[in-house]
C-alpha cells in the first residue's frame, strides 16, 4: 500500500484539464460560433484572459500554502475565521452543486444509448447509481485515480481528434462569415465561456498531495490554463471552418459530411457520444476528489462541528467521512432540482466569491497590482452572476 504516493506533476496537469475540458465546451461551442462568427476563438481567449489575473493569483498563493484546502486556507490565513468560512463554504457548496450539474448531463447523456433506454430507467435513477459508484472509487487511492483519469482522458479526446482530422476534407473559408458578430453577442458569451474555465484553480485544494507541490501546485495551474486556452481557440476555430455558426451539436455533424454510410454515421456518432459522456465523467470525479479535501482542510481548522471526524483517513488515506458527506450533499442537490442553469449558477456564484475573497488575502499579503486586477476580474464575475441569478 502505498500511503505516502504523491501526484506526478503531469498527471496533476492531466486531471486539472480533464476537470475543465469537456462538458462545457461540448455543449458551449455551438452557441459561442452563433453568437460570435469568426470572433468565437477570441471570445475564448478573451474569456481566458479576464481570469489571467486571478490564476496568477492562486498561482501565488499555492506556493505560499501547500498544503489541503486551497482558497478556504487563504482566506482563513489573512482575512480571519469568518471570511474562512465564507470562503470555504462558499467553494465547497459551489462545487458541489457543479458535480451534481456535471453528473446530472451525464445521466441524460447515457440515456441517448438504445441499450439503456430498453431498462427504463430515469435520469435521476442513473444520477443516484453513479454518485454511489464514484462515492465507492473515491475511497481508493491516487494510482487508482491516475489510472482512471488517464482512461477517460483519452476517451473524451476522441471528438477532439475527429475535429482536427477532419478539417482538411471539410474546411470551408465562407463558414467563417455566416454570422455577423456583435458586442451583444459576445456579452452572452462570457458566461458561457467563464463556465467553460472554472475548476482551473481546482489542484489548489490538493497542494500537499501534488509531487513537490509547493514549486509544482502553481506550475500546474498555468500550464493547464495555457493547454486548456490554447485548445479551446483552435477548436473553435476548426469547427467554425467545418460547419460555421450552426445550432446543431458540431460533433455530431461532421461524420454525415464525410459519408453517407449510415452504418459508419451511426457507429461513429454512438462513438462520439460515448465519448461526450466519458467527459462529464471525468470532470466529475477530478472536482469530486479535490473538493474532498476541501472539507478535509476545514475539518483540520477545527472551523466547523464534528472536525475530528472529517480528519479520519481510511487505509487509502482517504478522508472517507468527507467522501460521504460530499455524496449525501450531491444527492440533495439532485433531489431538489436538476435544472442546469439553477446549479450552473450556483456553482459560479460560490466559487467567485471565494475567488474574490482569495484575491482580497492577496492584496492584504503583497498590495500588487496583479491583486487589483484579480479583484476587477472577480468583481466582473461576481456581477455577471449576481445578474443571472436574479434574471427571470
């Protein structure tokens, strides 16, 4: 057994991409293309670049606190008891209304499948076998959990990949102007796309369970960011040139514009299908096993009631009554609603506003100018949110 394992610096990398890659952009890309023509790739940089301040940021901060607990530690650190809490809790309820969001379209993406159809089950059904299931893997050790992210890593690469050999056959430059961008559109963009980037901070709550994780904890969020900036650009960029700005789900166009073969559209697009489902999957269990030992840092802090029980490990040395807590809470954010824009919006507010309360220890510790523009970003989220929550 081995007790002490450290995550290597790029399987770190790896889970920090799988956490945010995927979903969001499989389902966000078309709307991005409608709503921005042939600006779509920037808005994602642009996108990716309000929050540029903020990761370098936690970057910091990661460097000064390895150890469990990310943002709740720093806001405990140097804004006090309450702000910790705030934070903490703020983070963790974020996040776990996230999982549930992530596991619900998970559900509803398996019930595309005829062979799951034929049991007649629900998604809700399906939401409760598989949070029970990951309640059970996440009980395991990090092998297992490097073993299993690799495996959905490439799976949910595979429309990744159908995308970029495809562009050669299927590249049209006038795809690129069937829509005429506008500052309107790219405003309900960034929602979207901030979406699309939350749980970048997320190897934060990890630190200490990172290889070298005090050097390495900061050097993984940035190396993810780039990947997953850089990736999101070109993507954007090659779907826009194979199907410009269309409504349709751009990953399940594309094999019908290269055959009419119906055996091969349907084998490949159950194949891609699959493959969209493996990456609700494993940005669920990355974000469920780092928010973990989110609870387990609070619990460490004596800041909240039963601490001593959230700090027991089992022979894993996995904090196992958080891995139970977490669950019991994903349950009940499911049996209280599974409308995506209720939990997408829940998850942004509490991370924000411990993303803004990080941002504030920040400038209490080195009054930089990084601080300022950390704040101004997370004030920027914070309204967006704030605005969406109270939309009708």
């Amino acid at each position: 057994m081995h007790t002490n394992s450290k995550i290597p610096f790029w399987v770190a990398v790896l889970i920090n991409t799988n956490i945010v890659i995927g979903s969001a952009f499989f389902l966000g890309a078309p709307q991005v293309s409608l709503l921005n023509g042939i600006f779509a790739p920037f808005a994602w940089i642009i996108c990716g670049l309000l929050l540029l301040p903020l990761l370098i940021v936690l970057a910091r901060l990661s460097r000064m606190y390895p150890i469990s607990g990310g943002l709740y530690i720093y806001s405990l650190k140097h804004l006090g008891k309450f702000w910790g809490f705030v934070s903490g809790w703020g983070y963790y309820i974020g996040t776990a209304g996230d999982n549930a969001l992530v596991l619900h379209a998970f559900s509803e993406q398996l019930l595309n499948f005829n062979v799951i159809k034929n049991f007649n089950l629900s998604s809700l059904a399906l939401d409760l076998f598989f949070v029970l299931f990951f309640t059970f893997l996440n009980l395991l050790n990090i092998e297992f959990l490097e073993r299993i992210q690799i495996g959905l890593a490439i799976i949910k690469s595979i429309p990744m990949i159908l995308v970029v050999v495809a562009l050669p056959f299927l590249f049209n430059i006038n795809n690129l102007f069937t829509v005429t961008p506008s500052l309107g559109g790219f405003v309900q963009t960034i929602p979207l796309a901030l979406f699309a980037y939350i749980g970048i901070e997320a190897c934060c709550a990890v630190a200490d369970k990172i290889h070298d994780g005090q050097k390495n904890a900061a050097r993984v969020i940035l190396v993810s960011f780039a990947l997953i900036i850089v990736t999101y650009a070109l993507l954007q960029t090659a779907i826009l040139c194979i199907t410009g700005a269309s409504p349709v789900n751009p990953f399940f166009s594309i094999i019908p514009m290269l055959t009419k073969n119906q055996t091969i559209i349907a084998l490949g697009n159950s194949v891609i299908n699959f493959a969209m489902a493996a990456s609700f999957l494993a940005g669920f269990y990355g974000m469920f096993y780092y928010n973990n030992w989110n609870l387990y840092a609070m619990g460490s802090e004596n800041s909240i009631l039963c601490s001593k029980h959230l700090v027991k490990v089992n022979k894993s040395q996995t904090p196992w009554i958080c891995v139970l807590f977490q669950s019991a809470l994903v349950i009940a954010f499911l049996l209280i609603t599974t409308n995506i824009n209720y939990l997408m919006t829940m998850c942004d507010l509490g991370t924000t506003i411990a993303y803004f309360l990080s941002a504030i220890s920040f400038l209490v510790i080195f009054k930089s100018f990084w601080g300022y523009l950390a704040i101004a970003s997370c004030g920027l989220l914070l309204l967006i949110n704030s605005e969406r929550l109270f939309s009708p």
